[in-house]
C-alpha cells in the first residue's frame, strides 16, 4: 500500500513540473514565424496573423531585457569609469559574472558585426536598440493581410518592413517587400504611387551595374563591336542597346549584350505594360527591351550551363533548346515571355521603329509555342497599336 502511495506522489510531483514548465517555457520568436508561415501555407490565416505578431513582440521583448540589463551594466560607478571603450565593459561583466550582459553580447555580435561598432558601448547600447525591430515579422503580417483583402493595412506593414530592411536577413526580403508594396497600390489602382515603386526597384539595382556597363559599352564601339559579354545599365545603355536592336536586330542584339539583374526584369516589365496603356510607346519600349534581355540572358545561360557548347544565333534556335526542359518552359510562363515580346513589337512599332518590330512580330506569327501571343501576330500581317492593355 505504502509502495502504491509513493509511485502516486512521484507520479503527481512529475505532472506538476511538467505543467509548470509548459507555464514558463517561451517559444523563441523565430519558432514563432516559422509556426505563423506554417499555418499561412495551409490557409490558417488567423493562427498566421497571432503567430506573426507573437514573432514581432517577442523579439522585442527580447532585445528590450537585453537592453535592460547592458544599460544596469552602464550604470554602475566602476564601469562608468571605464569610458566607451566596449571591450572593457565586456570584460568587466565577464570577469564579475554579469552573465545577462555576457550573453545579451554574444546574440549581438551575432546579429552584428562586432568590429562595425567600433569598440564602442554606445553604439553597442543603440545596436539593441535596432534588433527590436522584426521587419520579417512585419513582411508576413502585411501579407496575411493582403490575401485577407486588408489592402489599407497590408500596405502600412510592408512599408513598415521596408523601412526596417537593414536587419532582414535574406538581402531580397527588401526587394520583395517593395515589390508587395507595388502590387497592393497595382490593386487600390493608384498607379502613379505604383510607378514611383518600380522605378525606384530598378534605379536601386541598376546603379550597381554602372560602371561595368558604360566600360564595356564603349569597348563594344571602340573595337568595331566584336561580341562581348556586357552587364547593361537602365539609365546608361539603352541607347546604344535600342540603336543595336532597332539596325541589326534581336540576334546580333542577344549576341552583344547580356544582363543578368533578373531582380528588375518584373520591375521593367510591368513597367513596359504600364506605360504602353499610358500610350508612352518610346517609354514602354525602353523598359520591354530590358526586360526582354533579362529573360533571354537567363534562358541562354542555363542552356550553356547544360550545353557548353551552345552558340546563341536566333529566338527559334534558342526555343529549339528549351522545349524539353520543363524549368526553362516554366520560366517563359512566369515571366510572360511571349507576351513581352508582343507589347515590345507593338511599343517600338507605335515608336516608330519599324524594322525591330516586324522582325519580333515574325518571331511571335512563327512560334508553335507562343499560344495567344502567336496567334494574335498571325491575325494581324503587321504589328498594331492596342488602345488598351490589361495589366497583370
């Protein structure tokens, strides 16, 4: 009997530390985006958003303790003697067992590189400061949002992410979060506010190609343009890119340049759909051309990548080498390949530069692959100007 009321007390002081437990333990606030992604994937919006908003407040809640107890540390006589010099008050709470501040200034170097503060405890004290803010937290709840039809503040949280994008650790999550935010004013049809994002996508990413793009440039025209592989810049090249396409057409133009900043090519294409609507033809072309080389350069790249052999000569011998890969298929879906030459065609033939177009017009009547696209160029023997363009 004794032996039976013993195994009973184990067994109840077991559950009380068990429950006790579950009452304290805290979910890290990265677990908690994960959770929040989770249950946005499975259409659990509502578990989403609190899950999301767990993620935001213990971060901060986090970083706020860690604060805390680095400015306690601050305030003591001893180590107010010892100045800003942050290698001393790092030493002095490793040395007196401050392990709060020891640990608050291990997650710190972490998140931040130690030697950017310069050996200094006030930048370490506004670095916390900063780590309050979760701009991945804010992204996800301003997409929940979004799918949820809350455009107004879907809108507030995505700007809210972007203005924080110093601390997002996947370096596109700003691109994508500016991205959003274009899409959301796509949608409220405040589509001066659009423009504005997009342009703004494209002369952040473009300016990092620059330099290379007006160096190889003027190689190209200095050495009688023998074929150089060229990273092309929105605000430098297309000049000189357009006046290429327009005189010796799309193959000696995909034979010259290539350019890779795939991260404009959606900003430069709906850009180009939008002003061509805008009946700003000349504009509409300028942006299409771009995004119509950023395709071409990573078909042709991938195809090399498989075949190293491949030497690019025309649009249909290039088509000929993606028809059996079904990621490269996939890709003409996704970035409205035919559908941008087509509105490129029609852009530079309103512009008046009919030889291009005509040539990119044949392509689209010629292609078995170009679906509507083909079939609208074969209706039509010419290219012709569209008085209105349905956004995507």
């Amino acid at each position: 009997m004794r032996k039976a009321v013993n195994s009973f007390f184990i067994f109840f002081l077991f559950v009380c530390a068990a429950a006790a437990f579950g009452q304290t333990e805290v979910r890290p606030w990265w677990l908690s985006l994960e959770q929040g992604k989770v249950s946005f994937r499975t259409g659990d919006y509502g578990s989403a958003l609190l899950s999301f908003e767990d993620a935001r407040r213990q971060r901060r809640a986090m970083y706020e303790r860690m604060e805390r107890d680095f400015i306690n540390l601050l305030s003591i006589n001893e180590v107010r003697r010892l100045g800003d010099s942050l290698d001393w008050v790092e030493r002095y709470a490793n040395e007196r067992h401050y392990v709060a501040v020891s640990v608050a200034l291990e997650e710190l170097y972490y998140r931040v590189p130690k030697e950017s503060l310069n050996n200094s405890a006030a930048a370490a004290l506004a670095a916390f400061g900063r780590l309050k803010d979760y701009p991945e937290a804010e992204f996800w709840i301003g997409e929940t949002y979004r799918v949820e039809g809350e455009l107004g503040l879907a809108l507030n949280q995505f700007r809210k992410a972007y203005a924080q994008r110093e601390l997002f650790e996947n370096q596109n999550f700003d691109m994508d979060s500016q991205y959003k935010i274009a899409s959301v004013l796509k949608t409220r049809q405040e589509y001066n506010e659009m423009e504005k994002v997009y342009l703004s996508i494209i002369n952040t990413t473009d300016t990092l190609w620059q330099n290379a793009a007006m160096a190889e440039i003027s190689r190209i025209e200095a050495a009688d343009r023998d074929p150089p592989y060229t990273q092309a810049s929105a605000s430098f090249a297309s000049q000189s890119m357009t006046r290429t396409l327009e005189n010796e057409g799309s193959s000696r133009f995909l034979t010259l340049y290539r350019y890779d900043n795939s991260i404009t090519e959606r900003a430069h294409r709906f850009l180009g759909f939008f002003c061509y609507g805008s009946n700003r033809h000349s504009l509409a072309a300028e942006h299409l051309m771009f995004a119509f080389l950023i395709q071409n350069t990573v078909l042709i790249d991938e195809v090399i990548r498989r075949q190293y052999d491949f030497n690019f000569t025309s649009l249909d011998n290039l088509m000929d080498n993606i028809r059996s890969r079904l990621e490269l298929v996939s890709f003409l879906d996704e970035t409205e390949y035919y559908r941008t030459i087509y509105y490129l065609a029609s852009a530079f033939y309103a512009s008046g530069r009919t030889r291009p177009a005509s040539e990119l017009w044949a392509f689209l009547a010629g292609s078995r692959d170009a679906g509507e696209w083909g079939n609208r160029a074969r209706r039509n023997p010419t290219p012709y100007i569209e008085r209105a363009i349905e956004m995507p």
